[in-house]
C-alpha cells in the first residue's frame, strides 16, 4: 500500500462543554440517589459521570484519515479515485448543506459542534451515493490531502 503524499487525519473530539455536562449527568444521578446514603451517592455520581463520559467519548472518538488511496471517514472507506471535487463549506453553507440542501443519498459524517465542512462529489456511477459530507475542522487541508492522494492513485 502506498502512503499519500499529502497525510491526513484528524479526530472529530467532543467540545470540552460535552465533559462538563458529563459531570453534571453524574450529579443528576447523585441527587436521585441522595435518600439512600452517602455510599449511593458517591455511586451515582461516579457511575452517572463515567457512563456520561463514555458516550462522548464514543461521539467524539470519530476519525477522518487519508491511508493510501483511500479516505477513511467513520466507518466508511472510499478510493480517492472514486471522489470528484471537494467544496470547502464555510459555517453557512454547511448548515445549508446539513439541512435544506442535504439528499438523503449523501453519506453524511456530521459533528453539529464542528462549524465547517466539505463536500465531496461522488463520481463512481456504480454508487448510489452523490456526495460525502465530512464535518472537519480544517477543511482547507482535508481537500489539499484528498487533491494530492488522487494525484498520486492516477
């Protein structure tokens, strides 16, 4: 497997508000469980926190990888060969994307917490699919990378 030229990956985190309301989830659960004791308590508040925290965790553990010839969004892996040209979304267009505009073809790797984006053309015309949206917080340089990997696979 050959490395692209220009190397790309970034990990879509959880906004650092996501880990307070994690906290606060763990409180929620400490006062519920507050008229059975101390011990109870201290239960609630740690296993509420934890579980809290799991799920972001697991929300924001998403990634956005260039390996090879391939783009590597989430779960899903596409040829570089197989994508077209990349729109770079400022915060408007991306919610214009995210909403009125979006076919509900498109793969969407969507982060509402995350203002831009880009828009990748689907040009493989055995897949259904018309175009990935990728929430990224740099799109400039997810659309070089992708540009250069499909210098290199051509």
């Amino acid at each position: 497997m050959q490395l692209s030229a220009t190397p790309y990956e970034e990990r879509l985190t959880a906004p650092r508000s996501w880990w307070f309301v994690s906290f606060l989830v763990g409180v929620s659960f400490a006062l519920i469980l507050l008229p059975f004791g101390t011990l109870p308590l201290l239960g609630g508040l740690v296993g509420g926190t934890a579980a809290a925290a799991v799920v972001a965790s697991s929300y924001g553990s998403v990634r956005i990888r260039i390996v090879g010839d391939s783009l590597i969004a989430g779960e899903a892996k596409i040829p570089v060969t197989a994508l077209g040209e990349a729109e770079i979304l400022d915060p408007e267009e991306a919610r214009a994307w995210r909403t009125y505009k979006a076919d509900t073809r498109a793969f969407l790797l969507l982060r509402a917490y995350i203002p831009t984006a880009l828009r990748v053309e689907v040009t493989d015309p055995d897949d259904p699919t018309p175009y990935l949206y990728l929430s990224t917080r740099e799109p400039e340089r997810l659309a070089e990378a992708l540009r250069a990997a499909r210098e290199t696979a051509a």
